[in-house]
C-alpha cells in the first residue's frame, strides 16, 4: 500500500464528526463532488468501506475501528509541525556546550540560566573540559560550542571574544610556615601585599597541560615584576588553585572575577591586589563556521550579554 495523504485522513476525520457530505465539504473548503471522490480514493487505497452512504451518511465498522487511529495519525502530524515551527523559530532543540571551568564560573552558568527562563523548550548539556578539549570537541562534532580562554585556530572555525579580565593576587588570610620562600626555614610567614612580593614564594597555578595560555601568562605577569615564579601547586581548575591558597600553603593569579567570587564566600583568603597590566585572562567563545542557525545565535547572543 502507498503512503496514506494525511490530507485524505483529514477528511475522513472531519467526515465522520459531521456525517454530512454537504457540510463537511464547506467546512473543508471543497467541492462535495471533490470530497467524495477523494474519500473513495482513500477507501480504495485501504481497501475497506470507511462510510455506508444510504439512507444516510454513516460509518461503517470498518470506519468506527479505524477513526481512532487516523486522529491519532493527524494529532502526531500536527505536534510534529509545531515542534517543526518551534525548532525553525529558534525557541527550541538540545544544544551542547563544551567549556573550562573558568569560563563557566566568570559568567557562562548564568547565561544558561536565563537562556533556561527565556526559553524552558531548550535543552543545553555542560561538557566542562580544557580550552583544547573543547576546540578538539567542537571540530569533531561532539559538542556545538567550545568557550575557553584562547580563540579557536583554523578557517573550520569562528571565535568571539567574551571578555578581557584582569588578573589579581590572592594570598592566605592565615598563611602556614609553608608561605615562605621555597627552600627558606628563616622568618616568620606572611601574606604579601604585592606580587612583586611573591619572588620565591610558592604558587598554585594551572598545569600547562591544562592551559597552556594561563600559565604562560602568570610566568609573564611574574616576570613584569622581576621573577619566576615557584610553580608549587600546579592544578587543572581555579577552584583547586585557591583551595590551597585557602589553606595557607602558598599565593596565586586568578581572574578578579573568581578572586572575588571566592573572597566572598571564603574569609581564608583575600585579594591582595588587582595587577595592573595588559596581560589579561581572556574568555572565547567559538563556533563551527558556517554551522548557524536561528538557535544558535540567540545562545551565542545570550553568552556575549552575561559577560558585559
């Protein structure tokens, strides 16, 4: 048997409520020649009478077993367009985002919140990974968007810049006999004030495996001051670098944005002082080029608004 036109199933439908060819045919906006003949082209098709036609319109057994399904056939066709309109309008669809930590603590969570209230039909998944991990996900087609701290490289791809923070010095409002200068037994510990304070004085930073850019970037910042910095805690999240400050083990360079977030919420540490340079820790956020939709911009939009 041929595909059954759901057009045809709609007149059988709206045929069997009325039980009137004349009316049913001006309520469909057709002939009732026309809706006639196309419902014994449905009958043919389907090889039963759906209809007895003498003395009057009425439905066969045949038409009573099979109206259920057909309704259930036209209410499926109609949620399929409407989820159809919705996906098209970009008010809808699963989306999945690969990110570091970093980026979701500085402002890509409270975007997926309000994409949450503005659009409750709209599924998005959180892969956290490093900014490398991510970009790999992104060309592979594993995730739909990679945000981390450097742009993606290649013409496969388009990157967006989201923000450019400064960094600040986090120390230990409790510091150990563990802060002091790596190899010293002498004095007493204390937190330093400034970062050119710091020279000797153990680090937590991010492993450069993890990302390779912050860590380039606090040697950097360490060198503008005069010194290498003691890479004593090397970590794969800010989270775990200011737990050791927070446990007065050592100092550390984090955005100002988490420095602050963790200030508040953890009277173990302090900022010491937001570091003026222009070396700054940078969030992206990138795309497969060409890869765009009407979905796709309003999430991207949604991200570049939560870092302003």
């Amino acid at each position: 048997m041929k595909d059954v036109d759901l057009r045809r199933l709609r007149y059988f439908v709206v045929l069997a409520e009325i039980l009137h060819f004349g009316r049913a045919a001006e309520l469909l906006h057709i002939s009732q020649p026309g809706l006639s003949a196309e419902i014994r082209r449905l009958e043919r098709q389907l090889g039963v009478a759906l209809f007895s036609r003498t003395p009057r319109t009425a439905l066969t057994h045949e038409g009573e077993t099979l109206l259920p399904e057909a309704e259930a056939v036209l209410a499926s066709a109609d949620r399929f367009a409407s989820a159809s309109a919705v996906l098209a309008s970009g008010q809808a669809g699963v989306v999945t985002i690969g990110s570091t930590a970093t980026v979701l603590e500085q402002g890509l969570l409270d975007a997926i919140s309000a994409l949450a209230e503005e659009l409750p039909d709209l599924r998005v998944i959180v892969e956290e990974l490093s900014s490398a991990e991510s970009f790999t996900a992104l060309r592979e087609g594993r995730v739909d968007f990679a945000c981390g701290n450097a742009p993606a490289d290649g013409p496969d791809v388009t990157s967006t810049r989201l923000t450019a923070a400064p960094f600040a010095l986090v120390v230990p409002t409790q510091p150990t006999a563990a802060l002091r200068p790596v190899g010293s037994t002498a004095g007493t510990a204390s937190s330093p004030q400034r970062l050119a304070d710091c020279a000797g004085l153990p680090f937590a930073v991010f492993r450069r495996s993890a990302s390779p850019r912050l860590h380039d970037t606090v040697r950097a910042l360490c060198g503008e001051v005069g010194f290498t910095p003691a890479l004593t805690y090397r970590t794969r999240t800010w989270r775990s670098a200011l737990d050791a400050v927070a446990a007065g083990l050592c100092v550390s360079l984090a955005p100002l944005s988490v420095a602050r977030a963790r200030e508040g919420d953890d009277p173990r540490v302090r900022i010491a002082q937001v570091v003026d340079s222009d070396l700054r820790v940078e969030s992206w956020i990138s795309t497969r080029t060409g890869a765009t939709s009407q979905l796709s911009d309003r999430i991207e939009q949604a991200v570049v608004d939560a870092f302003r």
